[in-house]
C-alpha cells in the first residue's frame, strides 16, 4: 500500500459574516470541480480580527477529506420524512460536530462518495398534495442534472431511511421504465441499504390526527399508511426490477417502540404513548423469513436507528454491507494517519518473481536498442471508432418544402464571411423545432460551404469534421468522451501523418507500464544471459543480440511468438564460445559416464544446460509480458485522460499546418454540465500554444443563458429569427394543396407565422388542427371562421405544453388506447402498421392468453375497422402514418412519452396508480400471439421472433413483473416445434422474473423438465446475451433442473464451446455455461450429441459421446475429479484422447491446447485406442517442433491402449508426407486465417 500523503491545511478567507460552517463548505464546493460539501472538512471558522474589515468576514481553517475525483462510487443518503438532509443522521445531543456517514463510512470505503439528498415533506402546517411518484419525478430531475447521465458517472449506492426508502423504490421503477437517460441511470445502480423502510405501510393514525383536513393526508401520508394498496404493489415491481438487475439490497429493521405524536401547548411533539412504526415484516418486505442474511437489526425506535455515535460498531457492518455491494474491501479500523511503519515498501508496485530483474548496464561502447515496437493503424483506428458516430447525421431529414440557401445569401447573417476569413466560434442559436439540425446539415452538406473555406494561398491542409450530438442516442452520441473519439477519428481519417502523434503517445505509455512493472527491455535481458554464460562482449555479440531484437516479429500469434524467440536466444548461446560448457549447450546426447568423475561433469554440465533454459524461459516469459502490454494499449478501451491527451498532442504538433474547421450540431444536448463544453470549445479556438494548428469552431444550440453568458460576443443567427419566410411559403403551400379552394384559412397565415417564433414543428401542428376543424365543419363561412379562430386562440405556443393539451383533447374513454399505441410505438424498435396497432390494443386488456382459435375470432371482430382511422383518432395527431408504417411525428414526441410523469398525463392518477403494464408489456403480447410466421407458416405452425423475445424481457427489466400468469396455460399444438410448456417458453426467451413464480406455483415443475437447456441454447442463437443465458441456467439449477434429462441441450452447449469462435479457441463464455451444468450432471457418462461429418458410405452422421470428448481443460479437470472415465468410446471407438487428436475433432489444434488436454487425460489414465504408433510419434515431434518437452510422456510409458479393442470402423486419417492429423487441422486453420 503507498504511504499516505501528509494532509495540508488551507486558509479561506473573505467569507461574508453569516456564513456557518456547512454553508461554508457548500459555497467553496461549488468552487471546485468534484468536489461536495462533505469533502470538505472546516475545523475552525471565526471572524477576521482586522478591525477595519467592512462587511466583517470570517476566515476558516479547512482540510479536504480526500482528493477530488478519484473515487470509484458514489452513495447518496436519503433522509426520511419531514427530517433534515443532514440532521436526521446525527446523534442526539447539544455536539453535533460528529455524523457518521461524513465523518465515518469515508475513513473505511474511501473510494465512495458520499453526498446527502433532501427534499421536502413538511406535515405542519402544509398545504402540499404531493405523492411519492411527484417526490420521485423530482429526484430524478437532479440525478440528470447532476451528471449520472454521462458515460462517466459512478455507480450508485444508496443509503434510505423510512419515506426516503419508499422515494428510492419508486425512483427506480420509474427510471427503469422510462428513456435512456433515465434507464443509463437504472443501469448505475448497484444496490441500497433500507433502514425502517415501510413495505406493507407504517402506523401513521397519529400523524392522521395532527393533519386534520391538510391535503397531505389523503396523499403521502395515505400512502405509506398500514392501509396503503400503493407500497405492497410498489414492493413486488421493485423487487422485481432489482432481482433482474442483480442489485444487492439489505434491509434494516428496528426493535425498539417509538413515542407517537401528540398535541402539547400549541403544538405537536413526539410524546405519545410508545408503538411499533415499522415492523419487522413490513421493513425487510418478509425477507427476515425469506432470507435473514439481507436483513440488520437494529435495537433503536424509527428515529434513532440512523443516528449512529461516534465508536458505535454498527457503523462497521454498514460499511461492511456496501463493501459487499460494491464488491470491495473496506478497511476496519484505519490506521492513525500520523503514524508511518517503517517497513512499508518505497513504492506501491507489487513485485512478482517472474518479473524481477537483475540491474544490467550498458557498458559505454554499447548502443541501447529500444524493444520492437509496433503500432497497427488500422487496429488503433478500429478501436477509436464509434459505429455511432455519424447515425445522427444520417437521420436528419433533408429540408422539405423549405430552403436555407439564404443563410448564405444573406449578409446580415454573416456566415459566409465567417468561412472565408472569420476567427473563433460561430453559433447558430434556436428553440426546440426550429430546424437546427436540419441547417446543420445542409451546412455540412452544401458544396458552397467548401467553396467559402477553401482559400487558395494557404498551403495548410484543411479538416473539417463534425458531430452531432443526440441525447436520445446512446452514450457515445451525446458524451464529451464521444465528441472526442469522433473528432480524432475523422482527423486520422483525414490525415493519416497524424497518426504519429498517436504513436508517440503509445510509446510513452508503453514505457511507463514496463517500467511499473519492472519488466526492463530485451536488450537487457539478453546481455543478462549472455553475461551469466560468461560470453565474451564484443562488436559480434552487439551485432547478434541487435539482429535478435530487430528480427521479432510481432505480427505472429503469441505462441509462435515465444517459441522463435526461444530457438533465436539458443541458437545465439550455441554460435559464442561458452566456455567449458559447450557440450552441455549444444544438448547433445552424452555418452556413458566411464567413471564417477565423468558422472559428476556431466551432470554439472546438464545442470548449466538446464539453468540456461530456463533463463531463456523467463525471458520469453518477460517478451510476452511486454508484448502484453502493447496489445493492452493498442486494443483497450480509450479513457477519457488518454482522448483529451491526444487531442491536445494533435492540436500542439509540428509535423505540418492545419486548419481544422469543427461542425458541431446539438450543444444543448451534451449530457454534462453546458458550462464545461463551453469552456472545452473557447480553450480550443484560444489556445496561444497550437503554433500550427489552427481551429475554428461553427456549432448550434437553444439559446440557453450559460451559451449567452459565454458566446454573446462570438458571430452567429438565432435561426427561428429568419424562418418566417420558409414558415409563410409551408403555410400557404400546404393550405392550397389541400382545400380548393383554400377558404378562411389563409387569412390566419401571417398569425401563424408571428406566434411560432421559427418553430417549424409547432406551425405543422397548428395546421394538423385547423385543417381537422375544416373537415369537420360543413357550415357558413363566418361559422368556420368562429371555430378556426377559437382553437387557434387555445393552442399552447410551447410544444412540450401542446403535447399536453393534444392528450387533454382526447375523450377520457379511449384515454388507455391512446396509451397503449403512443407506448408501442415508443418501445418497438422497428416500424408498425396501423393494424398490428389496433392488434396491440385489442389483447393489451387480456390478463389470460388467447388461444389461436380465440385469437382470431377476436381479430376478424375487428376487421370491419379501418385501422387508419381507429389510429389517428386514438393518437390525437402525435403520430405520422406513412402507409403502411405508423411512426411518431418527432423525437420531441418520443422524449414526451418516455418522461416517467406520462403515464399519468394520460391515465390521470388514479388509473395510472393501478396500471402496472407498459409498451414492452403489449408488444410481448401481441407479438406472441401474431407473431411474423415462419416459412411453415401454412402448416399451422408459427415461431416466435427475436422481438417477442426482446420486449418480453423488457417487459419484466421495467416493470418488474413477470408474465407468467398470461401465458400459464397455454397448449397449443401450433406453437414452435421446441415449446411443449410454459417453461421452455421462458428458458428460450430469458424470462428470470416468469421462472420464478413458475417456480412459485408449482416447485416440481423445473425439476420434472426435460428440455430447457436446449430450449436456452435456442434462445441464445437468437439473440439472447450469453450472461443472461448463463443467469437463466443458474436460477434453472438453482432450482433443481436434472441436467441429465438434457443431454442434447448439454452437447449443444459444449459443441458451442469450440463452435462459435473457431479460429480463436474455447470461447470463454459458453466454457463457463457449460462448467455451471457438468458439474450439475449426477451421471459424468452420458452420452451427448455433437455437429454431423461426413463418414464413408453413410453420409452424414450423428457423433455422439461423452462430456469429457469436449471438455476443454478446466471442464474436463472437474470431470475427471468426480471420477468420469478418461477412456470411454465415443460413436465410434475414440477414446478422449484419440478424439483431441483426430482430424474431425472439435477441438482447436492449438498445440498449447493439445498440449495441456492430453498431458491432463494421461495424468488420469487416459489412453489410445484407434490412435497408431506411427500417429502417436508424429504428434510427439508436432508438439517438440512447436517448442514443448515431450519426455514427460514417456514417463507415464506413453503411448499406450485400452485392452478393450475397439470396433470396426473406417478410419478417417491419412499418413501421406508423415503429417499427423493434428498437423493437418492446423493447415486447414491457417488457410481460414489467410482467407
């Protein structure tokens, strides 16, 4: 461990004279990038003594608690109700210079931060009718604002008292069942620690008469009550939703009476007569039955369980409980950071035997040669490149019937002087709508945009790159880490001299990670052998060693690597006079010792021959380390510190002019804080010390304060100033394209055009209204006039409002069809016709499956409908039907429906309270139900499509139910040929949360099964992940699956071990699947089915064997533990060893592979049985020629065979040219590779 660092202390001063010492902390937090209010530690805080001071200030006396940014958690603690963010956790009494999670959890996790949350649930007096899911709306408004949006953000832990324990719950679901954003969040959780916290209601009925007539009452305070329906069902989504995302929770319970509330003088205070306000059962949700290792008992009341004093150990087993989370150690009992132990080590590098190193010098006549070092562009290029990258430009719809050719033709604008001789930064500003983008990319698109830029005398080489932010995309398309990766990619793209400056980064790197690891270079390393050989140093031997070096070729496999690298370092030593242990160099056979004097030479010569072996080894070992490390740098994910690294290399180079011209579209929708972009885009335009890069910067973005405040000065348009012409023209062209002739409306035109103030999606709406009102209204001219103009005087000017007042429109009974098909189209990934739609919102309402009679006598009902029309009326206009495909009419439609507060802007709040389902919810079971048919459609028989798949697990990570009690009984024949039970339905599609109320309903189901590992295997090859594959075939195993039963799931699995990635090995992945099932298998020998081969006369065939024919080393090790026969035949007499070696063998032919597999099945009996002599002998001198000692099998008297002899069977080598059938199969490998 590194010695600690001495603490510093700091001075503050100027404090203004009311400030106390938390205010204080807050005020120079905010001062700090990184830093909270409880990183800072303020221990003194007075008034200044100069007497002159006006105002007095105060001055304080701070430390800081730890460095800014390097934690690695963050854990915010959420106080319960009507309590204070930073109160309710400390200790009675008139001292308050102690709280536990400031002052105690950082001394033993200090790499979490901790940050305290707050929020506002007064009972006396209130006038507040706010409930949990408005507390929860609010929470996640800050989590966004704070940065748990950026791809940088740490994973969170959370610490919840009481209320705040209830906020969390439904803060989750809620965020689990919104947009990205929201879900990107749900995704950093990792676990939380509930004190008190209510999940079958709390006893309030004191609290009910201190409210009296208050409207909290009938809202929170009902809520949390013991008579509350809202926090049982909030129970079972969440531990749904945090069972599917593995989160570990621990449940805090207290064991001590707590006084009620009471009416004392004027007022309330707790001094009633002493109750249970949580129990036990309601505080761990059942689980203190369930599962008592999740819960902590805590012999304090309500209130007191969270206010810990200082030395009180049960501060220990919290700190202990989020390391558990974490998965991290925590540290005890920290030691006094005075004292020093005097046998720490210098530094914090650990040493490892195989990589210390003797100091060797160079002597001065000798030249350092660096290692070989080789950095592939292409690789470098592969691993910074974002697929992402330009999916947002390419989404971007052209412009319509509008042109921006003006923003060129006009010079009040000014953008054309700007590209032909401007400086700095150029913003293009406008609201939401305005067609922002849209000019982006006709900027980036239009030819008379190279035109401007392009000046004819500059001999620089001009870049112009561009991105476009997309906050609805993934984390590349809206991060600084994404602009970076997108802007050195195009310049390397564009400039490939550049990629010096990336080399040259590489090389630094590649040096400092060595010399961590004290891996020294190959030069020294060689003079280290040929020193301990006593070889004499001279020109020849610097010539030799260099031609070494410069002879490595990193562009062979690891393995061929290492083994050239042995025989060049041999071939070195035996070429230079060793003196008196030339024999032993040269391995040569040694005759028969004469006497006993001979005896001992000889075998002080074999120990100095096997010394320089195995020095040479470690050398090869050290090689590949570095080696290692280069291929680490080159391939690993880029860090943030490494891109702005060598975007600053690249802005700062010498190797030619540049003039980089920055397009960047979106600002605003930088997930970060607006204020650190805009300052990254000044420094780069500013910055004095690029002498021969020159950057210019044109970007857009809604004309928010913070980019007013720093680009006021900067050139630019708001772009919704200059767009009532394009507005007027899409006006009065679609007006004339649609009625003939166009009536009343176009005197409303010039009105339309003044209130959309440039937002050409507002006016479209507008006109979507006005026209619906003219098809309407078959009346008098001035009638229809009335009309226009009353709904046009109702129309919101803000969209996000008119989206409202659109929902509000729509008649309150088709309220849930309305949010059925606005949440299927923001769930599907795809498109959908209108009457797959209707389709979705007839079985949204089914609690039971359909049968396939049902299901389409419940269609052809509809079929009298026009789908069209039902959809439209039902959208409210929010939608676009381009037939026959129905898609939402903007992304800021997309944004509207997946904000967590929709549900209820649709429902209204007591629907919305009840309604448990989402999109993903109707689109599973639609598409179970009519589902795209597969090519035997005609038979009756359907499959289910990856989409069902897909938005049935969906269906449970947001919701977190499962839908077993749909599809329980469900038996029809015309299903997938795969599916005879509801279980195999649930294996295939990777349904956790369905498994286990299956599980629930009947714990005999899974073990009775017989197929669900093949159904799993299915699953997989259609798209589900291998890491939830392997979750599924635990909670199988978990359950009592016999694996058994499944033998041709089981050789599924393991065919797909050497299957998936054939050129590159065991795949790691399904390796690990199917160790988690042999070693479920109550029977080692059952026989298993792999792929087909051609087999003589008889075609194709079916090979079958046992699990250890395909076991790599580390299933077969386990296999061979629990006593499975090393040599038992396959469907054709192989015994496992004769398998490996075969020519159809799965297996990879590796000779490090083989190497281990046989020398593994040896060691435990393993023999030939079809295996010849002859064979046996060619793959000994495959094996010696690859660089592996083969005496080790002779010493088990290798090779040798079964007694058993084996059947008659066509055999399936060859002997031609002495190669083995090992030889062979690597021959056909290294074809692949070329092809």
């Amino acid at each position: 461990m590194a010695l600690p660092d001495k603490i510093k202390v700091y001075r503050l001063r100027n404090l203004p004279g009311h400030v106390d010492r938390q205010s204080a902390a807050e005020l120079f937090s905010a001062c700090i990038d990184d830093a909270s209010p409880q990183d800072i530690r303020i221990s003194s805080l007075a008034y200044t003594v100069d007497p002159w001071a006006r105002p007095p200030t105060k001055i304080a006396t701070l430390t800081f608690e730890k460095v800014s940014g390097d934690h690695q958690y963050d854990c915010i603690a959420i106080s319960g109700l009507a309590s204070h963010p930073f109160g309710s956790w400390q200790p009675h009494g008139r001292n308050k210079s102690f709280m536990w999670i400031r002052d105690e959890l950082p001394q033993s996790l200090p790499t979490v931060r901790f940050i305290l949350y707050g929020y506002d649930t007064i009972l006396h007096p209130s006038k507040s009718f706010q409930r949990v899911p408005d507390l929860a709306n609010s929470f996640i408004d800050v989590l966004r604002a704070d940065g748990w949006t950026s791809p940088t953000a740490k994973p969170l832990l959370f610490l919840a008292h009481s209320l705040g324990g209830v906020l969390l719950k439904q803060t989750l679901l809620m965020l689990a069942g919104s947009g990205q954003q929201q879900v990107f969040i749900a995704n950093l959780i990792k676990g939380a620690i509930f004190f008190g916290v209510p999940s079958h209601g709390m006893a309030v009925n004191d609290i009910f008469t201190m409210l009296g007539d208050q409207p909290n009452k009938k809202a929170l305070i009902t809520d949390i009550s013991a008579e509350s329906n809202y926090l049982p069902q909030l129970e079972k989504q969440f531990s749904g939703v945090s069972f599917v995302r593995t989160m570990k929770m621990y449940w805090a319970y207290e064991t001590k009476m707590t006084p009620t509330v009471a009416s004392r003088g004027n007022g309330f205070s707790r001094s009633g007569p002493d109750t249970v306000l949580v129990t036990r059962n309601s505080a761990t949700g059942g689980r203190c039955i369930i599962d008592p290792s999740l819960t902590i008992q805590i012999d304090e009341n309500h209130s007191d369980m969270v206010k810990f004093s200082n030395g009180d150990h049960r501060m220990r087993i919290i700190a202990n409980r989020l390391a558990d989370i974490c998965g991290i150690s925590w540290i005890p009992q920290p030691p006094d950071s005075g004292t020093v132990s005097t046998n720490a080590p210098a530094n914090n590098t650990m040493q490892h035997p195989q990589n210390q190193q003797v100091i060797i010098g160079l002597s001065r006549s000798q030249v350092l040669i660096e290692d070989p070092i080789f950095w592939d562009d292409e690789t470098v290029l592969k691993s910074l490149h974002a697929p992402e990258r330009d999916v947002r430009l390419q989404q971007i719809d052209p412009r319509a019937s509008y042109t921006f050719d003006w923003v060129y033709d006009k010079a009040s604008i000014g953008l054309s002087q700007w590209l032909q001789r401007g400086q700095g930064i150029f913003w293009i500003s406008g609201k939401p709508g305005s067609g922002k983008s849209t000019m982006m990319k006709f900027i980036h698109s239009d030819q008379r945009t190279s035109e401007f830029l392009h000046n004819w005398k500059s001999r620089a080489q001009q870049i112009m790159v561009s991105f476009f932010f997309h906050h609805r995309g993934n984390a590349t398309q809206k991060s600084f880490e994404g602009l970076l990766r997108s802007i050195i990619s195009q310049l390397l793209e564009a400039e490939p001299l550049l990629f010096q400056v990336i080399r040259s980064m590489f090389d630094e790197e590649y040096h400092k990670r060595v010399n961590m690891k004290g891996l020294g270079s190959l030069q020294l390393d060689i003079l280290g052998l040929t020193r301990s050989c006593k070889i004499e140093e001279d020109a020849r031997l610097d010539h030799a060693i260099e031609n070494v070096i410069r002879s490595e070729d990193l562009h062979t496999s690891p393995h061929q690597a290492a083994v050239n690298l042995d025989s060049k370092l041999h071939l070195l030593i035996k070429s230079r006079e060793v003196q008196s242990h030339r024999t032993a160099v040269n391995h040569q056979l040694l005759p028969e010792p004469a006497n006993q004097q001979d005896l001992q030479r000889q075998e002080q010569e074999q120990s100095f021959a096997d010394t320089i072996d195995e020095n040479i080894k470690k050398i090869v070992q050290r090689q590949q380390s570095r080696i290692n490390i280069q291929t680490a740098i080159q391939n690993e994910e880029w860090s943030r510190s490494r891109l702005e690294d060598a975007l600053l290399r690249i802005c700062s180079q010498s190797l030619l002019d540049l003039d980089l011209i920055f397009l960047l579209d979106a600002l605003d929708e930088y997930d970060g804080r607006p204020e650190f972009i805009s300052g990254f885009l000044k420094d780069l335009v500013q910055d004095t010390s690029f002498s021969q890069t020159h950057i210019r910067i044109l970007f857009s973005s809604r004309h928010w304060n913070v980019f007013q405040s720093e680009f006021e000065a900067c050139p630019g348009f708001k772009i919704h100033e200059h767009t009532g012409g394009d507005i007027r023209d899409y006006c009065i062209t679609s007006i004339c394209d649609t009625f003939q002739p166009p009536g009343s409306l176009l005197q409303f035109v010039e009105e339309i055009v003044a209130r959309s103030s440039g937002v050409f999606l507002w006016v479209r709406l507008v006109l979507h209204d006005l026209f619906r009102i003219m098809e309407e209204h078959d009346h008098t001219r001035g009638q229809v006039e009335d009309y226009l103009r009353e709904a046009l005087d109702s129309l919101p000017d803000e969209l996000e409002e008119y989206y409202g007042a659109i929902i509000d429109r729509i008649p309150f009974a088709t309220r849930w069809d309305t949010y059925v098909v606005l949440e299927s189209l923001a769930r599907y990934r795809g498109y959908l016709t209108a009457d797959q739609l209707c389709g979705i919102v007839t079985c949204s309402t089914s609690k039971a499956c359909y049968s396939y009679d049902q299901w389409l006598q419940v269609r052809m009902l509809h079929d009298n409908l026009s789908p069209e029309h039902f959809i439209r009326n039902v959208s409210g206009g929010l939608v676009d039907i381009v037939h026959p495909n129905v898609q939402l009419m903007h992304q800021t439609v997309k944004d509207f429906i997946e904000a967590p507060q929709f549900r209820q802007l649709v429902l209204g709040r007591n629907r919305a309270n009840i309604t448990e389902e989402n999109g993903h919810s109707f689109l599973a079971k639609f598409l179970y139900l009519d589902g795209l048919p597969d090519i035997e459609m005609y038979t009756g028989r359907r499959a289910l499509t990856p989409s069902f798949t897909f938005h049935a697990r969906e269906a449970e990570r947001t919701t977190g139910l499962s839908q077993y009690n749909y599809f329980a009984h469900v038996q029809d024949p015309w299903r997938n040929k795969w599916q005879s039970s509801q279980l195999d339905l649930a294996a295939f599609a990777g349904l956790q949360l369905f498994l286990e109320d299956a599980h629930k309903e009947n714990s005999s189901a899974i073990p009775d099964s017989t197929i669900l590992i093949s159904s799993l295997e299915d699953g997989m090859d259609d798209g589900l992940l291998l890491k939830d594959g392997r979750k599924i075939a635990r909670s199988l195993l978990s359950k009592g699956f016999v694996v058994d039963k499944d033998p041709g799931g089981l050789g599924q699995i393991m065919s797909k071990i050497w299957t998936r990635n054939p050129l590159h090995g065991p795949d790691e992945d399904y390796t690990n699947l199917a160790s988690d099932l042999v070693n479920h298998l109550k029977a080692t020998e059952i026989r298993i089915d792999w792929d087909t081969d051609h087999t003589g006369e008889h075609g194709l065939v079916k090979y079958y064997g046992k699990p250890l024919h395909l076991s790599p080393p580390n299933v077969a090790a386990g296999l061979l533990e629990r006593g499975a026969d090393p040599n038992a035949p396959d469907s054709i007499g192989r015994s496992p060893l004769d398998y490996i070696l075969s020519e159809g063998s799965l297996h990879t032919c590796d000779p490090a592979h083989l190497y281990k597999m046989s020398l593994l099945l040896i060691k435990h009996g393993g023999l030939l049985r079809i295996t010849k002599r002859d064979e046996w002998l060619i793959y000994l001198h495959h094996l010696e020629k690859n660089g592996f000692k083969t005496q080790i099998f002779q010493d088990f008297s290798f090779p040798a065979w079964c007694d058993v002899p084996a059947p008659h069977i066509e055999r399936k080598y060859s002997r031609r040219r002495g190669t083995s059938r090992v030889e062979r199969r690597e021959q056909r490998a290294r074809v692949k590779r070329r092809r």
